[in-house]
C-alpha cells in the first residue's frame, strides 16, 4: 500500500448504457483530510459517477485505485469493505424505527452463544447517545423513532453511522438540498469535524454556496465529462458558479432577459 497515495484516484473512467454515454472520461482524486466538491447540473453524470464509487455500477473503461491499489467493485458491499461508504439523498432509513435501530441496522452486535443470542440494545443505545453528542446533537431517548428529528439531525446520523463502522472516504449525496438553514449549518459543520479527522468526502451538490463553504477542492461535470479541478485559493465562487451553470450560455440569457438570471 503507498503511503503518501490519495483514498480515492479514478483516471479517465467511462460508462455506457449500451449507446448511452453517460461517463466520457471522468478524473478524481481524494485525499485524506480532503473535502472533495463534485459539482454539476441535471444530466452532469454525478449520479452515474457516485454509483460507479459507490460499486453499484461496474465502469466500461478506466482505472479505479483505493490507496494505491487497482481495485474493480462487483457490488456496494466490495466498496464498503474497502472503506467507501454512500449516504444518499434518501439517507435509506426507516423512520417510524429508533434512532438506534437506524444506527445499527444489519450491524447489530450480539451477545450470548447459539442458541440463545440476542442483540445488545444497552450498548447500541449507549453508543448510538455517545456518537450523537459527540456531534452536538442532544438525543436523550435512543429508542424515540428517527422520524422525529430534523432533516439535519437525520443526515448526520446517517453521515456519524458511515464514521462509526469504519468509512475511510465518505460519498454524500447532496446532503443540503432538502434542508432549512440552520439545518445545512449543522450537517456542514458536521462535515468539517469528518475532515479533520482525516477522512475523505466526496460532497456531491449543485449549489455552489454550500461547496465553497466546506470544499478543499471542486471539480466540475457537465455531460458526463470533466471539465476542470480547482482549489479553493484558485478559482472565485462566481467563476465557479458560472463554469458549473453553462458560463457564456449563462450571460447570453441574462442578456436576453435583461440582467433578471
């Protein structure tokens, strides 16, 4: 294993649907300690990209190394083993079950030997308290369902489970588009605490504001191709916006409409 290699490094990655292009060369590195911003409209080719990282998709071309090391994903349990966890926008929880069930769901740990093995509540709602707090969300009832929180506090616990069990580079699947603003505050926040622990974040979204607030880096998709990667210090958040939104496109329609986009 190379030391000093990014967690994630996918180079010139290409997938068909049969004549369907919907991957045309796409590059990417992750580093640790890294928030990665992958930014690109509808049809960009963001949720083709995250399936293939995340093993669902197997990519037609190209080259994918986790720490240095070739890898090919047959399914998502390949990628999870190797670290890369995948938060969708959905979050793929249950919401009328307890905020400790989702924590722990098709993990739990169990005590006692066959047949008498049971699953340790006491300890999942220990932990599943501790991790809470330790983000700053206050849950005084493991057990109340995890429909009663906040779209923020669902998505950092869906983002502290994926820590928990181990995730080396975080996918997070626009985390904020659903949210309030104190709610995108929060899960923000919280995807700061993540990088400083030294993991990697791919931070998949649209708006470029929430990108620019937490982002190291930020590169741009549109139609499936990479159109650049650039650092925080490199590019200004309106050129980004501009490059993300169709730039000269952009302004022409401004013009037509008189400076109202």
């Amino acid at each position: 294993m190379e030391t000093h290699a990014p967690l994630i490094d996918i180079r010139n990655v290409v997938k068909h649907f049969g004549s369907v292009i919907a991957l045309s060369g796409v590059s990417l590195t992750v580093n640790r300690g890294e928030v990665m911003c992958l930014l690109g409209d509808n049809g960009a080719g963001k949720s083709t990209l995250i399936k293939t990282l995340a093993g669902v998709h197997k990519p037609t071309s190209g080259e994918f190394l986790v720490d240095g090391q070739h890898v090919t994903f047959t399914s998502p349990r390949d990628a999870l083993d190797a670290g890369i966890a995948t938060v969708y926008q959905d979050l793929a929880m249950i919401p009328l079950m307890s905020v400790t069930r989702n924590f722990f769901m098709g993990r739990e740990p169990v005590k006692g030997f066959w047949p008498f093995r049971y699953v340790d509540f006491d300890y999942c709602d220990e932990v599943t308290r501790e991790e809470m707090h330790r983000i700053g969300i206050d849950v005084r009832d493991p057990n109340q369902a995890v429909g009663t929180l906040s779209g923020g506090e669902r998505q950092c616990v869906a983002i502290a489970r994926a820590v928990y069990f181990g995730a080396k580079v975080l996918i997070l699947d626009e985390p904020t588009s659903a949210l309030g603003v104190a709610q995108t505050s929060m899960v923000l926040k919280y995807i700061h605490q993540v990088r400083q622990k030294g993991l990697g974040v791919i931070f998949i979204t649209h708006n470029v504001r929430h990108a620019y607030a937490v982002g190291d880096r930020f590169t741009v998709l549109n139609r499936g191709k990479t159109l650049g990667t650039y650092t925080k210090s490199g590019i200004q958040i309106e050129e980004l916006q501009n490059l993300m939104a169709g730039g000269k496109e952009l302004q022409a329609v401004s013009a037509e409409l008189g400076g109202m986009v």
